[in-house]
C-alpha cells in the first residue's frame, strides 16, 4: 500500500546540516519545513532540499505563520548538546539549556503524530528535560540509545526519545540495519583527493613539543590505519580536535595527516551528492556537529 504524501512530511529543528533531514529523505520520508539559525548551514539545506522551507533565524522567532500551509505529521527535534556533553562536564558548562522548552513549545501548537528527539547520552542526567518528554501528556514515549558503530565505523553514542501519539511497539533495529558501508576505514577514505592542509600544530602536537606560542598540548595525536576494522572515534569540535585525529598517509610529510571533510561526511553516512557550503571549517563543523 502506498503511503499518502502528507503523512511523509516532516519538520526539522535545530537542523544544522541536514543530517537527520538526509536520512529521512534516503527513508522515503518529505522534510517539509526546517529550522537553522547558520546562515551557510541553511544555504546548504536549500541547496540539498529545495522544496522544503527553510527558516533561517533563531528558534525564538518562529510563529505558526512561518510553517508551510498543511499538516506536518512528523517532528525531528536534536536542540544543541554543547552543555550536555562529556567535555561539558570537563570544563564545568555542563549546566543544561532552555531550547527544549522552545521545541517543546513547537510541539505543542502543531501536536504532530510522532516527535523524534535525539541527543548526547549526558542528557540523560538532567532529569528536568527528560521527564519533559517523558511524561508529556497524550504521548507514548519509546526510549533507546543507538551507536555509530552499528552504523558507519564511526563509534558515537546517541540517545533517542520517540514520542507517539498511537500505542506502538518498536521492534528490534537490528530487523532494519543496513549493512556497514564498508569493513574497514580505508572504505570511507578519499585517496583520490589531493592531501588535506596540514598545519603546523598537527606537527605540534605529533611531537609533543611546545607551540610558538608556547602552549603544549595534553593529549597526543590518536593515529588510525586505514586498513582497521576498529570503529574510529572523531572530532566533537572541529577547531579543538582537528589535530587530535590522524590517518596514516604515505604521501603525507610525516606520514600521517588530518581527515578530509568528505571523509567524515562519509562516516557520517552523507552520500556522495551531498553538497555543503562554506569554508573548510565551517563545512567540518556542521559535518561534526550533525
């Protein structure tokens, strides 16, 4: 039986570069309507999704008028997890936010049939926001964590709530898994590219030695083979961390250099097609960020 149009709609918030808008789209689902406040993460969801609306601006600023004419049965919310993550706890910052509110406000006004929220597992631990969904009047909520590795050979972590309007029974995932796209991480490498930039503080960190600024850093480079099979943990933040993961490269000066965009877009299971706008970091950033 074919699926009516409408019910395959959905609506996207906090939608930085589309991650979960590809992944619907490669599921057979319509993302409809989006929210970025990025300007390049939003010229980079019209570029991929030209029939769906994107609001570009802070979430703050929606009203119902914003919403394109129609229901929306679906909602996919990711609010940002710079304050529930592990390096949050760190640095002391793990304090939590307010956006859940602001998407639990969406959620009510359009009370859309089924709401997919996914975050960092740290959230788990702010008993505030989950009970919010939890425990939100009219739903079922089916809870699960899924793991990158499963997946891609990317090891990530990530909690999912999924709110439903009707009683529903999730079977097992593994009944939906796809194969891994490849084996080992050579299959997600791009050889055909010319090398990647190399900065001077990748050889910084490589030696151990002090920069020119005289910051030395912690923790040494994570080097990985390009004929591992062992998932491969990458970057939370693309600035911070671009120095702390290598591949092993024969035709790098050290042998050794940084991933390319494309390669984490690859272990991140964005298709080839995908486009992205923006600089090298911008791009690298709503690649990690998704």
């Amino acid at each position: 039986m074919q699926i009516p149009e409408q019910l395959l709609r959905s609506a996207h918030f906090f939608a930085g570069a589309g991650g979960d808008m590809c992944g619907f789209s490669l599921a057979g689902l319509r993302p409809t309507f989006a929210i970025e406040v990025n300007r390049n993460r939003c010229q980079t969801l019209r570029l991929n999704f030209p029939q769906c609306t994107i609001f570009e601006g802070p979430i703050q600023q929606v009203t119902l008028s914003n919403y394109p004419s129609g229901n929306i049965p679906i909602f996919f919310i990711t609010f940002p997890c710079d304050h529930y993550t592990v390096a949050a706890h760190m640095h002391g910052t793990c304090t939590g936010d307010s956006l859940y509110l602001e998407a639990l406000r969406e959620i009510v006004l359009r009370y859309p049939e089924i709401v997919i929220l996914e975050n960092v597992v740290g959230i788990t631990r702010f008993l505030r926001v989950m009970e919010t969904f939890r425990a939100l009047p009219l739903y079922y909520c089916t809870e699960c964590v899924l793991y990158g590795e499963d997946f891609s050979l990317q090891r990530k972590r990530r909690v999912f709530l999924i709110l439903h309007r009707q009683p529903f029974v999730f079977g097992a995932i593994e009944a939906h898994r796809l194969p891994r796209p490849g084996k080992v991480l050579q299959n997600y490498l791009e050889r055909e590219l010319p090398l990647p930039k190399i900065p001077n503080y990748v050889y910084t960190r490589l030696d151990g030695t002090p920069s020119t600024s005289g910051k030395v850093y912690r923790d040494r480079p994570r080097i990985y083979d390009p004929e591992q099979q062992e998932p491969v943990n990458l970057f939370t933040n693309a600035d911070r961390d671009k120095s702390l993961f290598l591949v092993r490269d024969e035709r790098a000066p050290r042998g050794v250099r940084p991933f390319h965009v494309r390669e984490v877009a690859n272990l991140h299971g964005f298709p080839k097609s995908y486009q992205l706008v923006g600089s090298e970091r911008q791009t690298m950033g709503m690649i990690v960020d998704s």
